[in-house]
C-alpha cells in the first residue's frame, strides 16, 4: 500500500470541494459499449460519483494526487462492466446527498452507511460491512478500552456521517450510566479529525475499523477501540435504472471472483447475501 497524502496535502485537494472533479480512468484496454446513457446518467459515456477521499485504505489520494482504495477499485470494475469511464467529484460528506438531489454527481461512492431515513431518499445498495473503531494518541496513554472510557472525553469525528451519529449516541449511552458526556468534535473530513488527535486537541477520533486499522499500522495512533455499531456501507444513487445497472454489473463481479478477491486484498468484511441487490424502497 502505498502511503497516503499529508494531512495538509489533502484538505488543499479537498478545499476545491464539489467545484473541483478529477477524472479517474479504469485501466485496461478498449472500454465496453456503454449499456446506459442519458437521462438515466448525466454524461453520456460518464459514471460521475462523489467521493472524499479521506480514508486509507478504502478512499485516499496518494502521493501523485490520484485517487487510490478498495471503493474506488471497487467502483471502477463497475463502470468497465458498464461500459462507462469513472469521473469523481472530491468533496465533503455534508454535499454529497444534496448534491445526489441536484443531479450534480450520479451515485455517491463513500461507504455511505445504510439507515432506514436515507433508503427512502436514494437508491442503496449495500457492499461492505464494516464497524466503528475509536482511535487514540500512539499507545493509547489515556487507557482506552471500551467505550464507557469515553465518558467526559473529547472526540473528533467528521460532520454529518454515520460516525458523528455513533459517537454522538455514545454520550447518550455513558449519560445514561451516570458518567460525563462526551464531547462531540465535528471536522469538515476525518483528515481534520485525525489531525485535531494528533495535536491533541481531542482524546480520540472516530472512524471504520478498516481505517483506524490501516493508521494503527501507519504508527500514527493506536486503535483502542473497535467492532463497534456494525453497519452495512452502500453506493447510492438517485436514478433508479441506473441502480438496476450498478447492481448488475455487481453481481457479475461476484460471479466470477473479483469482488471477493477485491475485499479480501483490503482486509473488508463482506456482505452476508449472496448477490447483490438494493435495499430499502428508495425515492418515493
């Protein structure tokens, strides 16, 4: 794996927000004919996505500035089985489900964890599974072990996600014991929430247990704890041909093997279903 960006490196990419896409081209020889064009896609021969590439080794830029992770290989085997060249938009959670809205961007590819609230507003179809993990400073020196240790301790996490949900109802779990609440940090990306535990402005930072592992091994802090809330992470999409045609070529990849080769190289649980399909009613 190669190693991520710079915190620094990364909001710079970041701060373009949704303005800022950066064509992402599948290696491989000639591409398919595309099986879906506009109106079920915004750009004829395009699958664009957003995307906040903030968490190695699922979503990162490397050193070169380009987009790297098991979701964006995972999402580029799609689009060749589609017929599609894969374009990303780079920006931060909070604009990803507007934008989806807005018809700015095709499908949201970001992990973004399945809940009852957000399959009536889009298309989800689940890939992944995956937990929370609370990350500590590098050796864990306040002692971290569950997450009643949270109590009266101050947390850094991205706003709007799933993560911000968890941690947020930890607090209500230790109040209700009688402990102290826990202090909610919120971060434009996790790079920012990394960053405010490494200057030690937060006592642990929020994030899957497949990134807090890949920092672990980084020795940028250690992952105290983990296996919490398992969730199941989906693509979203708004156009529900075009879902039809994503859960396809999914399935596909699971029939002959690079799915499962795919999240096994990374180091990801993979969905208990057989095949793929999407979960929830989706757009009234």
């Amino acid at each position: 794996m190669r190693k991520s960006i710079t915190g620094a490196r990364r909001r710079s990419l970041l701060k373009a927000g949704a303005a800022a896409s950066v064509l992402a081209i599948a290696p491989g020889a000639l591409r398919a004919q595309p099986k879906i064009a506009p109106p079920n896609i915004i750009k004829a021969g395009t699958l664009i996505m957003s995307i906040n590439p903030t968490l190695p080794p699922l979503q990162y830029v490397d050193d070169k500035g380009e987009l790297k992770g098991m979701r964006v290989d995972l999402a580029n085997e799609c689009c060749k089985k589609l017929g599609l060249a894969p374009e990303y938009i780079r920006t931060e959670f909070a604009t990803m489900i507007p934008g989806l809205a807005a018809k700015r961007w095709d499908m949201i590819n970001t992990g973004i964890f399945w809940t009852e609230e957000r399959s009536k507003l889009m298309y989800m179809i689940p890939y992944e599974q995956a937990a929370i993990s609370f990350l500590s400073a590098k050796g864990n020196p306040l002692g971290l072990k569950t997450i009643d240790d949270l109590a009266g301790k101050k947390v850094s996490v991205e706003l709007g996600g799933i993560e911000e949900r968890r941690t947020r109802e930890v607090s209500d779990m230790v109040t209700k014991k009688g402990l102290k609440p826990v202090t909610v940090m919120t971060f434009n990306n996790f790079a920012e929430a990394f960053q405010a535990l490494k200057a030690g402005q937060s006592d642990a930072a929020t994030c899957i247990d497949a990134t807090a592992k890949f920092q672990e091994q980084r020795g940028d802090f250690t992952r105290a704890i983990s296996g919490v809330f398992p969730q199941t992470a989906c693509f979203a999409l708004a156009n529900k041909v075009l879902a039809d045609a994503v859960v396809g070529s999914l399935n596909e990849l699971k029939k002959n093997g690079t799915y499962d080769k795919l999240l096994d190289q990374y180091g990801v649980l993979k969905i208990d279903e057989p095949t793929f399909s999407i979960k929830g009613p989706g757009p009234a």
